[in-house]
C-alpha cells in the first residue's frame, strides 16, 4: 500500500503588518494586554479587495515549485477554509483556475482550526485507495472580512484618519477578545505518494462533537435564519463570532493533550521522541500549557503566533514551511500535528517527514 509524504510547501503572507499599539487606535487595548492572553504582537492583513483564495492560490503555486511539481500532475486538491470567498462555491475551484489547472477532483472543507488535519487525512486516504497520486493541500484565511470595523475604524487602525467616535470605540471594543488574535494568510502542502515504508503519514485520530458548538461560532448569515442574512444580523453583530474563551481553553487543552497521548501510543512513539510538534495556532498558552502536560521540551515545539496570530486553517502547515526552510525537517523525522477548532473538531496526526 501506498504511503503519503510532504514533497514540497509554500505559503502567502499579506503586506500589512497590525501591531498590537495600532489596535490600541480603535479599542481599548494595550500590547501588553493582548500578548499576557495569547502571544500575539503582530499579525498581517490583506489589503481590500484580495481574497482567501487569492492568498490560497499564491501559496499553492510556491509549494509546487518548492516542490518541482507541475501543476498538471496533480490529480487531487483540498481547500480548507472557513473563510471562503463566496457561500458557494467553495475555493477549491477558484484555486484550480488561478492556477491555471487541468480540471480536477476537489475538496472543500470547513473544520475552521483543525481543517489542515483533516485534509490531510483525506489526502492520505486518497493516496492509500490509489485514488491520488499527488494531492495539493491548502489552508488559506482571510479574517479580515470578520473585523467589525467602520470605513473611519480601519482609517484609524492605519493612520489615516485622527481617531474614531465614541460609537465605534464603543462598538469595537465589544469584540475585542476577538479580533485582536486573528490574522490572514495561506500556506500549502504538495502530498506524494511514495513506496517508502520509512517515511509519510503513520496515523491520524480526528474528532468532532458539536455539543458546545455554541461556545465558538458565528450566530448569523446562516440557512437557520430566514433570509440568511439582514440588516437587523448586521446591526447585532450576528456575523462576528462569538467565543467563550475560559470554555475554548479547557476544551482545546484536554483535547489536544487527549488526541496526542492516544496516536501516539498505539503507534508506540514515546514524547521525547518526536522531533518536532506543530501545534495549531490559537493561543501561545494553550499550546505551553499542552507541551508541559505532554512532557516535551521547548526545543521540540515551534510557535509563530507572536508574529502571525491565528491564522485558522493556515497555522500548521505555515509552521511546516518555515520549519523545512530553516532546515529543522529531515526525512524520516517524526513529527507530530495536533490541533483543537470550532466545530468542536479536533485531532492528531502522526507522520515521518
């Protein structure tokens, strides 16, 4: 049987970096307020008008050629996204046409922070059924779409404009627990099959419970509603998320601890053993909390949170590139992949570089 291995990556970073003292323009905010509860200090944003799948197709076309892969030997791609550009369709077919590929099977995917391990999961399956030879993988997020910001807010937030009223200071900070963590960007896999019984994916373990699905979700522009969107959503806010962030933190670090200790004990891989863990990224605490409860050592877990913030469905497979680039990924190093997400979804995979 067939194994799956990561020949290549690449990933989008927009042009604007948002500093934490720039929030501090429209909400009631400080940088040290936002890095105390998450890490954050800095996170990039598209400029108007540039979509998800814009950031997903320029990641996907660095990974093939990291990965000196044509784009027509491709026979499988997966977006993962929850920011999509459209209700539908879904980005796979935006990415397959900016890219300028053959028509091809395509997955659209929406398991919001744990929608890279799952793709993966699907890719891997397409490649052991024979379905797939190579499969382009893609985790792509554009959160600035989210931001509840006015015209005079996002002039503020840049410099442009002296400040904003008392209203929208009032406005902005209703939200501000969230909109300070999230930042946009895309990054990309290109999956191989391969003969190699040393190297590729080992095992996956993924999970979904929507019991609490309400403690992180968005209330508005969905088919409950009828239309799916108004004015009236618009005005209450209905289309920014909401988070109960004490619920989040316990579910994420029982289930990311959980999800870990499992995959990697029925396939009798010890903590110490792993080279590198790539742990979603949503909150630097969360991810410190897990590693101590996990018994790793600093060295083995890589964080970008401080610059990048959480970029949903991009976070991990933007740690793989940066990790490959600067050389810390050899093949046949196991690594792990864990993360917790919306949903609630959650999971583990387990590979050999």
């Amino acid at each position: 049987m067939p194994r799956s291995i990561i020949v290549g990556s690449g990933k989008s970073i927009p042009p604007i970096c948002v500093t934490n003292d720039m929030l501090s323009r429209v909400m009631d905010t400080t940088d040290a307020w936002i890095q105390e509860r998450s890490g954050v200090q800095t996170r990039y944003y598209v400029e108007k008008g540039t979509s998800t799948a814009d950031l997903g197709a320029q990641a996907a076309a660095e990974a093939l050629a990291n990965a000196s892969v044509d784009k027509d030997e491709v026979d499988l791609l997966i977006s993962a996204t929850m920011t999509p550009d459209h209700y539908f369709p879904g980005n796979g077919g935006l990415i397959q046409k900016r890219l300028g590929m053959k028509p091809v099977a395509s997955f659209d995917i929406r398991q919001q922070c744990a929608g890279f391990l799952y793709a993966m999961q699907l890719a891997d399956a397409h490649v052991r059924a024979g379905l797939a030879k190579t499969v382009l993988v893609v985790g792509h997020e554009v959160h600035t779409g989210f931001m509840p910001y006015s015209e005079n807010s996002w002039a503020c937030l840049y410099g442009q404009s002296e400040k904003v009223t008392e209203a929208e200071w009032e406005w902005n900070n209703r939200f501000r627990h969230l909109v300070v963590l999230f930042g946009d960007a895309g990054a990309a896999v290109v999956v191989k099959a391969t003969d190699d019984e040393r190297r590729g994916v080992v095992d996956s373990l993924l999970r979904t419970d929507g019991t609490d699905f309400d403690k992180l979700y968005v209330p508005g522009t969905g088919f409950r509603h009828r239309p799916y969107t108004d004015p009236a959503q618009f005005e209450r806010g209905d289309h920014v998320p909401v988070m109960d962030g004490r619920h989040v933190f316990k579910m994420a670090t029982t289930r990311m601890i959980e999800a870990s200790q499992q995959v990697l004990a029925r396939n009798g891989v010890k903590p110490e053993e792993l080279k590198l863990v790539l742990m979603h990224q949503a909150n630097k605490r969360i991810n410190e909390y897990c590693a101590k409860q996990l018994g790793l050592r600093e060295e083995q877990v890589l964080h970008n949170i401080e610059r990048y913030g959480n970029t949903t469905a991009a976070t991990i497979p933007l740690l793989w590139d940066e990790a490959a680039r600067a050389g810390r990924i050899a093949p046949g190093d196991p690594i792990l992949m864990v993360a917790f997400g919306a949903g609630m979804n959650w999971g583990a995979t387990l590979l050999r570089a």
